[in-house]
C-alpha cells in the first residue's frame, strides 16, 4: 500500500510563490503517475497538474500552465509542485493522487486516482 503526505502550504501574498511536496511511503511510487488537485471552500475538487512514472511528461490545468511546475525524484519517493505567481485563486487545500491504472481514464479525472493524502492548505491573500 502506498501512502502519500502532502507538505509545504501557507500563506502567501500574491505573487508569491510555494513549493509543496508529495512523499510516498509505503513502497515506490516510480511505477506511477502522479497528480495533484486542489479543492477549495464549496467548489469541487479540480485537476491542477500531472506527471508520468518518468517525469519526461507533465500536464496542467489551464488556469496554471506557466505559473506552476510539477517534478518528481523517484529516488527520494517525491513529486513537487512549484508554484508561482500565486493569485488569490489558487486559495485551496492541495492534494496528490496515485494514479491506479494509466491506461484507464482521464488524467485529469480525480476518479482515477487513489491513496490521496491529508492535503497542505495553501491560502494566498490578496
């Protein structure tokens, strides 16, 4: 069973910037793809970033593409999102997913993934 621990929210002002982690325990996740979606206060949870077993492919929402970038070191059992030039719309609880069948779905489709964590709250203010 792998678990994963998010990590690395606060607050911040506008146009700052966070990075937040992913670990996995539990055993390797290098086997997996990996996502990360973030829920705001009653809004459903939303697709923010993906990346495949290797790292080589990345994929985002719109509404982060060139602010936010997703990595992993398999080595150390992590996937990072770096974010910046936050907006106060990004205010939400971020969370990661492993993927469970990469081949079945939809990347951005959070029914696809599995053994989400407790989530970081990243809250930027204006």
């Amino acid at each position: 069973q792998v678990q994963l621990v998010e990590s690395g929210g606060g607050l911040v002002q506008a146009g700052g910037s966070l990075r937040l982690s992913c670990a996995a325990s539990g055993r390797t996740i290098s086997s997996y793809r990996i996502g990360w979606f973030r829920q705001a206060p009653g809004k459903a949870r939303e697709f923010v970033a993906a990346i495949s077993q290797s790292g080589g492919i990345a994929s985002y929402a719109n509404s982060v593409t060139g602010r936010f970038a997703i990595s992993r070191d398999n080595a150390k059992n992590t996937v990072n999102l770096q974010m910046n030039g936050l907006k106060p719309e990004d205010t939400a609880v971020y969370y990661c997913g492993k993927r469970r069948d990469p081949l079945s779905g939809s990347y951005y489709d959070e029914g696809v993934y599995d053994s989400w964590g407790q989530g970081t709250q990243v809250t930027v203010s204006s």
